[in-house]
C-alpha cells in the first residue's frame, strides 16, 4: 500500500549547509538514517525513526543511544550485497512510500557517489520518485514516458544527461536552449549546463533514463 507521506533518508556523505538540510524536511517526513547518516541527524537535532545498516560507521555507544529514545533499529552483516544507503531505500519501499529525499548522498569517495546516483535507476526501486540534494543542487531520474516540473529561479542551471543509452524523445519547456522531441546521446554533453527562464519549466521523455540535475544560484 502507497502512502503519501516521504521518506527522508541520511545517507554518510557531506551534508553541506544544515541550514539547506533543515529545509527539506517536513514535519511529516519518515527519517531514515543509513549506518553513519544518524551522526547527521543528531547534529541537527533530529531523531530518526529508523536506522538501517551494518554499523560499521557508528559506535556500539551511539547506536545504544539512539536505540534508547525509541529509534528502530535494523542491522544487517558486513558481508551483504547492498551498500547501506541502498538497504535505507529498500526499507523506505517496504513501508509504501512513493517520494524519497536523499540528503548526504554525496562525498569525497567517487566510487560511493557514482554508485549513489545511479541508485535510482534500480529497477528494484523504480515505483518510487528518488531525489538527491546535494546543497544547491537537485538530482533528479527521469524515465521513459515521465515529465518532471523544474521548481526554481531564472538563472538556475539545469543539465540533462542520458544513462544507459540514449534518451529519446526529449522536450523542455521554460528553459533557454529548448529540445522538442529530440535525442541526447549517450556520452554525449549536449545537455548539460541548460538554464532556467520562467516558471512552469519542464522535461519530458520518451524513452531511455535521463539524469536532470538542477544548480540553483546560491
């Protein structure tokens, strides 16, 4: 069963600004924290509702503590298949949300980062919608047959970047280099570094998966 509420999930990357992080959140926001990700959420004073990982990045200390105000806790092995942030995001699907925030997603390990943005395109996790702020930045997937609406300022950056093979069919509105239907290649940069005109902005595809990523000006 779907639910209308959204999970935020605390992956173990930089956070950025906690001032941006506190922003996302609504009140009525699930908070999972994957492994390390809880030390997010205690900075910011925020209890998770549940904690997801192997704990290798958390002390024995910390989990306890956390345990004892009331936080579900569900550890798996060190020697798993998934890394933890994909576990959070799994757990975020069994409890029927459809909108997922991923806050911390990104770091200085490019390995975790490139697996982090591609975490989306799962076809374990393609029933939800799966957003990674990044700071001024939103990353967003774009399936075949989608639309996404492009909330920001004139100015903001948007840069559309195909995965997996080329993206089909692609078509922007309120945007100052505008595509009506057209192909972005795969490994190519045609896309990237598009700007924001006027609200309603948009992009849509038709085939292929696509990664929007949206800079708003700081």
């Amino acid at each position: 069963m779907q639910t209308s509420r959204r999970a935020v999930i605390f992956a173990n990357g930089l956070l950025g600004s906690p001032e941006t992080a506190l922003r996302a959140i609504l009140p009525d926001d699930i908070l999972i924290a994957a492994d390390g990700g809880a030390r997010h959420c205690r900075r910011l004073g925020l209890t998770p509702h549940f904690i997801v990982g192997d704990f290798d990045s958390l002390e024995p200390g910390e989990l306890q503590a956390f345990q004892d105000t009331g936080v579900v806790i569900f550890q798996h092995p060190a020697r798993k298949d998934f890394t933890d942030l994909e576990l959070a995001l799994r757990h975020a699907r069994s409890l029927g949300v459809a909108e997922i925030l991923i806050l911390g997603g990104l770091g200085a390990r490019w390995d975790q980062t490139l697996a982090n943005l591609l975490l989306p395109a799962s076809q374990a996790l393609c029933c939800a919608r799966i957003t990674l702020v990044d700071g001024a930045q939103e990353i967003h997937l774009l399936r075949g047959g989608e639309q996404l609406e492009l909330q920001g300022d004139p100015g903001d950056i948007v840069s559309l970047i195909p995965l997996k093979g080329d993206a089909v069919g692609v078509a922007t509105g309120g945007l100052e280099y505008p595509l009506a239907g057209e192909t972005l290649f795969f490994g190519s940069t045609r896309g990237v570094s598009n700007v924001l005109l006027a609200e309603p902005a948009w992009v849509s595809l038709q085939g292929g998966l696509l990664l929007c990523v949206l800079v708003h000006k700081m």
